[in-house]
C-alpha cells in the first residue's frame, strides 16, 4: 500500500468522513466531477455513493433555486458530473441505469461526433503540458501546432462520444456544455472566450438536439468576464472547481464541486465526496509554498 492510500484508509477508518457528510454535507448540495471512468470501476464507485448519499439531477437542483426552497431536495444531496464527453462514457449508461442514478456529462461541442483529440490527451505525459493551461491561448494554439496538432485535426480513431452515443443516452444522461475545444478561458481573447460559450451552447442545441442551461469551465478557470458571457448567453448555471458545498444562496454562476480521479480506490472516494480532502490540501498550500 502506497503512503498516499494509507493516508486515504487513515482518514476513512477516523471518521472524518462521516462527521463532515452528516453535519456539513447534510443540508447542502455536493457536487462531485469524474471525466473517464472505467465502466466496472464506475460500478463499485457510484454504488457507494448511492449508498451514502442521495444523487439527485442538476435540473433538481436548478429547480430548487428557481422555486426558492430546498423542501423537495433530500439530506445529502449529491450532484454527479463528468467533463469532456469521452468516448468511454458511453459505457456507464448500463451502470447508471441499473442503480438509477442521474448523471450529468459537459461536452466539448467541437470534438464530439468527429475524430478529432482532445489537446490535453494529445499532450499527455510529454514536458510543459501544464504551463500550456497558463499562457495566453493564441500562444498555446501556436505551439500546438509547431507540434504537429491543430484543433480541427482529424485523426484514425474518435476520443469523444459519437452523435449516436449521445441521442442513445440522452433519455437517462444531462448532456451540458464544455466550451467547443475545452481551451482555458481567462486566457482566451474576448472574442474567443465569446465563440467558445456562445457556439458550445449553439451546436449543441441545433445539431445535437439538447436542452443546454448548465456550463462548465475547462480546468475550473474562469474570469468575471467568462461569467458575463455566460449570463448574456442564457446559462442558467455555471460550475467551477472551487472546493465546497451549495446552497441555494450559492452563486449560480460559480457552483462548486468536488474533484475525483477516476481511479481512486473507496477510501479516496469516500474522503473526496465528502469535501475533506480538499479543505486539507487547501489549508496546506500556504505551508507548501504553492
């Protein structure tokens, strides 16, 4: 066993966990994100979370906000999520509809029903893929290509969801928007950041046949502008990577959510889920130095 898993283990067996889901988490909507989760491995992971908590649907919490009272939203209330539309998503339909659980899942309305990849898969593992996500875009894009790969670039297989995958899920599956090509919008143009939330939401509706009101942001970041945009754009929501929990008091445009890997064994998954984890890196970031 790894250090870092025992920590998880150390952490479930103390009871953490179970006090911040009852006392903080039980009045208080969670939302928690996944992105390529192996069907088998999604079996065992949504199960114990079902068991733990009550999912409910976005469009349940949405509901609760627009009529103003959390009366019909049950304790424990958890939001499951997953960004990008990854091809291998389309597996999990089974495994949610045999434990009857809602989930949500953002598209990238450029990359999905093509064969085109996904720039952060295409960087995967090679140096300064993560110094990519803080330049500004025109230079990312630039270096991208010097590399041999430009957004609208086909290639022999698909990574993301097919137009049919998605017209056979759409009755159980929320399908939301993720931008066109998932670049980082506090470093995109105005114009640009205005194609990539405009247009998602355009595509996605005409060609894909969607009911889109939810947004969520490409690597969590965002700018007051980004939020500007998606208001003048007709979001009704918006969803970030900012640790925490929701009430209906919570902005709409800047919902938080709870990051999961989608390898993590049950005691990460119970210590993520219930927001511990993250409160514990984030009070030890100023310590680290970073």
């Amino acid at each position: 066993m790894s250090a870092r898993d025992l920590v998880f283990k150390l952490l479930r067996i103390s009871g953490l966990p179970f006090l911040v889901r009852e006392l903080f988490q039980r009045r208080r909507v969670s939302i928690v994100m996944f992105h390529d989760i192996e069907a088998g491995h999604a079996q065992k992971i949504f199960g114990w979370l079902a068991r733990h908590y009550n999912l409910i649907s976005l469009d349940d919490y949405l509901e609760a906000r627009r009529q103003g009272t959390s009366n019909n939203l049950p304790p424990k209330s958890l939001i499951l999520t997953l960004d990008d539309g990854h091809i291998r998503n389309r597996t999990l339909l089974p495994v949610l509809q045999e434990l009857r659980i809602p989930a949500t899942i953002f598209l990238c309305a450029g990359i999905i029903d093509t064969k085109r990849r996904f720039w952060f898969l295409h960087q995967r593992g090679k140096p300064g893929q993560q110094s990519l996500k803080r330049i500004p875009n025109e230079r990312r894009l630039a270096y991208l290509s010097e590399q041999g790969f430009t957004q609208e670039q086909e290639f022999e297989t698909p990574q993301a969801l097919s137009g049919t995958d998605i017209k056979a899920m759409q009755p159980w599956i929320n399908f939301q928007s993720h931008t066109v090509f998932h670049p980082c919008l506090p470093q995109c143009t105005d114009e640009e950041a205005r194609e990539e939330i405009f247009a998602s939401k355009q595509i996605l509706e005409q060609q894909f046949d969607l009911r889109i009101n939810a947004f969520a942001y490409p690597n969590g970041d965002y700018s007051d502008r980004d939020v500007r945009l998606l208001q003048d754009a007709g979001y009704q929501c918006a969803i970030t990577v900012d640790h925490g929990y929701n009430t209906l008091a919570t902005d709409a445009y800047r919902l938080k959510r709870l990051s999961i890997d989608d390898q993590d064994h049950l005691d990460a998954v119970c210590v993520k889920a219930s927001g511990l984890w993250a409160w514990i890196k984030h009070f030890r970031q100023p310590a680290a130095g970073y």
